[in-house]
C-alpha cells in the first residue's frame, strides 16, 4: 500500500484508475463491469477532492463522447453506494458541469447526464425530508398537550357557571348534567335554589 499511498497525494494514482475506467476505446459506452466494482469498492478510502475533479475534466473536455458516457456511469455507480457520499457531494456541488451535457450530441449522452442530475438531487432530498420529518415531529410533540379544541371545551362550562343569571343557570344545569362530566356546575346548581329560596 506504501506506493499506492505515497502516489494518491498528487492524484496520478485516482487518474490512471479513471482513465482505464473511462478509456475511449471499447464497443460499448460504459466501463467495463469489473473495473468498475473494483473502483468502487476503493472509492471510500480516495479523496474526493482528487477523484471529482478528474472525472468532471474528463466530462467538460473535448473528448470522444463515450469518454463522457463512461464518466457519467462511474459518478452514477459512485451515487449509488452510500458508502462515496463525500464523492456524492463533490458532484453535487458541481452538478452544472453534468448538466452542460443535458440536450447535447449524442441524445443517449444528455439523457444519461439527465438521469444523472435527478439521481444526485434525489439523494440530496432524502436527507433533507428525513431532516425536516423529523423537526415536524418534533413541532407535534410540542403542541400535542395543548389542543386548542379541548382547552375550549373543558374551559366553556367553567366560564359559563358563574356568568349565567340564577333562573337561567337552572335550565342549563339540567342539561349539563347528562353529558358533561365536569364537576364544577353541581356544587353550583345545588346552591342556586337555596340562594333563591328566601326571596321565593
């Protein structure tokens, strides 16, 4: 590993790995599958600010297209394994470079690149919805002992008590002894009558 360590700091290393990778001979516009899963497995242990670059300059130079193709399936492999997500954010932060392919020659390249860009956004919103689940439930737990609809129904018969005049307050307590279990208007009825009492 000493030769391998001591070359990755000037990035030859990464590059001639992508230059296999992404090589514009071939008959078909992807990397070769082997390579491919080989590159990836070491991806997590490479410095993403050496690999980004040197894939985004395979991308924005004027090479072969199938260069390109092959660029686009490695940055998609690499978005695919949770494991390269510094390599994630690299190409996120530099997604206009993906995106100047978008609508280019040939038509399979710019859809490629626009499968691509919906892929790194993709990835991008599920660890945001995942962050904003959670302050929503945090919002919930905050609020949920404090439901505004049952403050005001415990609250009405408390308040009504007192406020009714005598002769009303009997009738209403007749009907709010059936439903409502709130204790205060009992002792209340009770004394009603007997503070009307001596006037009667």
């Amino acid at each position: 590993g000493g030769a391998a360590g001591g070359a990755a700091s000037d990035g030859e290393y990464e590059k001639s790995m992508i230059m296999e990778l992404c090589a514009p001979g071939g008959t078909r516009a992807v990397p070769p599958k082997d390579q491919l899963a080989a590159f990836i497995d070491k991806a997590p242990t490479l410095d993403a600010e050496l690999v980004g670059p040197i894939l985004l300059d395979a991308l924005i130079q004027d090479g072969p297209w199938q260069v390109k193709s092959k660029v686009l399936c490695v940055i998609s492999a690499l978005a695919e394994n949770p494991a390269c997500a510094t390599h994630v954010d690299f190409f996120r932060e530099n997604q206009e470079d993906i995106a100047a392919l978008v609508g280019g020659k040939p038509a399979s390249l710019g859809t490629k690149a626009k499968k691509l860009l919906a892929q790194l956004d993709a990835e991008g919103e599920e660890e945001e919805e995942y962050e904003e689940e959670e302050e929503e439930v945090e919002v919930e737990a905050a609020s949920g002992g404090a439901d505004p609809s049952l403050l005001s129904v415990e609250s009405v018969p408390v308040q009504a008590a007192p406020a009714a005049p005598a002769g009303e307050f009997d009738l209403l307590g007749g009907f709010d002894d059936g439903p409502t279990p709130a204790p205060a208007p009992a002792p209340a009825a009770v004394m009603t009558p007997a503070a009307a009492a001596p006037p009667a």
